[in-house]
C-alpha cells in the first residue's frame, strides 16, 4: 500500500495537469483582483477582503474535479494501473492510493489559494461585516474538507468507470449539475428577499443538501457549526471510498 502510495504522490506533485490547475488558481484569483480593483475604481465602489476570501469558492468545484479528472484518468491511458495490478498491488491497495492522491491534491489547491488570498486581502478594507482571524480559518477549513470530498467522490467516479474518456464528460456535466442545484436550493433556503416559503418534505431536503452535501458548501460564507460540515465530508469521503472500492474490485480492468 505505502508503495504504491508513494510513487502515487511523486507522480502527482510532478503532474502536469495539477501545475496547470495552480497556474489556473493564481491566474484566476489575480485577475479578478485587478479586474475588481480597476471596476471599483471607475464607479467609485471598493473592493472587500472577503471577496477575495470568497472568490476561490465560487469555481473550487470545477478547478479540483477537472484536475481529479486530469490527473486520475491519466493512470489509466498510460497504463500505470494495469502495471500496478501486474506488478502484485492489490485492488484495494491501488484504489486507496488513488483516493488519497485526490485528497493530497485537494489540500495543495486549496493550501494555494489561501495563501494567495491572504496575500491579495492585505491591503483591502473589511467592509461593513468584517471577517474576524476565526471565521477566516473557518472559511478555509470549510472550503478544504469540501474540496477533499469532491477530490475523493470524483476520483470514484473514475475509478469505477475505468478510466474512460466518456469518464471526462461524465465528471464535469455532474460538476456543473450539481453547481446549479447547489445555487438553486441556497436561493429557496436563502432568498435575497423575504423569508423562505419552503415547507415539509421539500424544506427536510433542501436543509439537509444545504448542511450535509459538500456540493453546497462552496460559495458560500460558513453559516453552520464546524462539526455539520465536517460530518458531511467524511459522510461523502466514506460513502464514495466504500462504493468505489466495492465495484473496483469487481471490475474488469483495460
């Protein structure tokens, strides 16, 4: 297991499309800065600190489940998996270093993007709710288990379809699904105006996508006590981890 870890890692950190996904991480997050800051200052508004805070939440989604994609699927189109399993590794053994690999990943993308944000905030105001040194920590803890989550169900995903390309399509269409359901329930759960009209069986749903689903935990500020979100990550990381070991292990590789 630790062996097939460890050149699981050392491929990773040397992997093109995670270099890529950091490129992209910065690029992103000093673009908007500037393009904020130049709008702020032709209409006279100003730029917050939480909205630098806020801004790699808002496409983290997409960002850890196309570099899942990239650098998971690459396993199988070069044949890295098949070895491994020639060579005497397990199925489990090769499966659970595929996972923590997305983990390692996700904590780099997101180790990245705090420290770059923590930067890009320095010089700007709080604004009228500032966010205290905690809530700041809470934000980034927040954002980091949720993306570890969807590193671990992506990098299922993958495994269990053997690495197809149609694996590809499969993971963004189901990133970009569940960004709208995600942005639809905290819109009835949180209208801009008005209190919710949700009731029953519906509000029983939406508040437990809203607390227990990572999915949802990206994009907005931390509105539930630590322990909810962390629940709800390692429910996912489980479930995903448990499901995709039991049908990779049953399944016939390429």
């Amino acid at each position: 297991m630790f062996r097939v870890l460890h050149a699981d890692a050392r491929k990773l950190l040397f992997h093109g499309g995670l270099r890529e996904c950091l490129l992209t991480v910065t690029g992103y997050l000093l673009g908007f800065f500037l393009l904020m800051k130049l709008a702020a200052h032709f209409m006279g508004a100003e730029l917050y600190a939480y909205d630098i805070h806020s801004c790699y939440s808002s496409f983290a989604v997409f960002l850890v489940t196309a570099c899942t994609l990239m650098t998971t699927i690459s396993d199988f189109s070069d044949g890295c998996i098949r070895n491994k399993l020639i060579s005497g590794a397990g199925r489990s053994a090769v499966f659970l270093s595929a996972e923590i690999s997305g983990v390692i990943q996700a904590l780099v993308l997101s180790a990245v993007a705090c420290a770059e944000s923590l930067l890009l905030a320095l010089p700007l105001p709080d604004g009228a709710v500032p966010l205290t040194a905690g809530e700041i920590a809470d934000l980034w803890i927040v954002n980091t288990l949720a993306s570890m989550a969807i590193a671990v169900f992506t990098t299922m995903l993958i495994m269990v379809l053997g690495g197809r390309k149609s694996a590809f399509v499969t993971g963004i269409v189901f990133a970009v699904g569940m960004k709208i359901v995600s942005m639809e329930i905290t819109d009835k759960l949180y209208p801009a105006q008005g209190v919710c009209s949700l009731s029953g069986t519906k509000l029983a749903l939406y508040s437990f996508y809203d607390r227990f689903v990572p999915y949802a935990y990206l994009g907005m500020r931390p509105h539930h006590e630590l322990w909810v979100y962390l629940a709800g990550s390692c429910g996912m990381i489980l479930l995903s981890v448990a499901v995709g070991s039991l049908i990779f292990n049953r399944k016939e590789i390429q």
